[in-house]
C-alpha cells in the first residue's frame, strides 16, 4: 500500500510546485516594465457645458436689441451692426436665439415680456 501513495505523493508535490510558481514574486526587472506600462484611465465622460442662451440672455438680448434698433431708427444698418455685435457679446448665434424661442411656451414668453420692459427701464440710459 506504501507503493500506492508514492505515486499520489509525487503528484501531490508536483501540482503545489505549480501552483506556487505562478504566486512567485516578481524579479526588479519585471516590475519596471509593469511600471513603464501606461495605465489607462478611465475617462469619465465631460459634463456638458451649460447652454448660453438661457431666460436671462434672451431678456438682455431682446431690451438691449429694442433699444438700440430705438436710438438708431435712422440708421437701420448701424443698429443691425450693434445687435450683431451684442450676440457676440453673449456669445449666441441668431440660430440658437431663435431655436430658444421656438420653445418657449405662451406663458413664459408673456412673463419674460415683463422682464424685458423692466430691464429696458433700468438700463435705458446706456443707449440715449
């Protein structure tokens, strides 16, 4: 029965001999070229940046518009100009105005529209 166990014994040593040579520490060498490996992040997705022309824009945009097209009612290509520049300022396309009013409900529109005249009343001395 001694003989039967050799065999099983041997086997035995042989598959922990295995299993224990992948558990090895590694040599300095190989860590280095694990270390000089990059490490890919991973990259989390960017929010994305807040919309320019918001309710606040649109009452800036559409007093300081109706004031300038007021001071320069002579002059149709000046004030055209000064608009133009006043989406720059903004930082707002014609296309993203009109696509934010598009989508504004009745209501809120009515509402903004009280806006619009309170603020033309407060800045209204900038365009005279």
């Amino acid at each position: 029965m001694k003989k039967s166990l050799i065999p099983i014994l041997l086997l035995a040593i042989f598959a922990l001999f295995i299993s224990l040579s992948g558990c090895r520490k590694p040599s300095a060498d190989e860590e280095v070229q694990e270390e000089e490996q990059p490490v890919e992040a991973a990259e989390e997705p960017k929010p994305a940046p807040p919309p320019k022309m918001n309710e606040d824009v649109y009452v800036q945009i559409r007093a300081r518009s109706a004031l300038i097209y007021e001071k320069y009612k002579e002059d149709f290509e000046k004030a055209q100009k000064e608009v133009e520049a006043l989406y720059e300022k903004f930082g707002v396309t014609v296309a993203e105005y009109k696509e934010f009013v598009s989508k504004l409900s009745p209501e809120r529109t009515n509402a903004l529209e009280k806006k619009i005249v309170e603020y033309m009343q407060k800045i209204g001395q900038e365009y005279r």
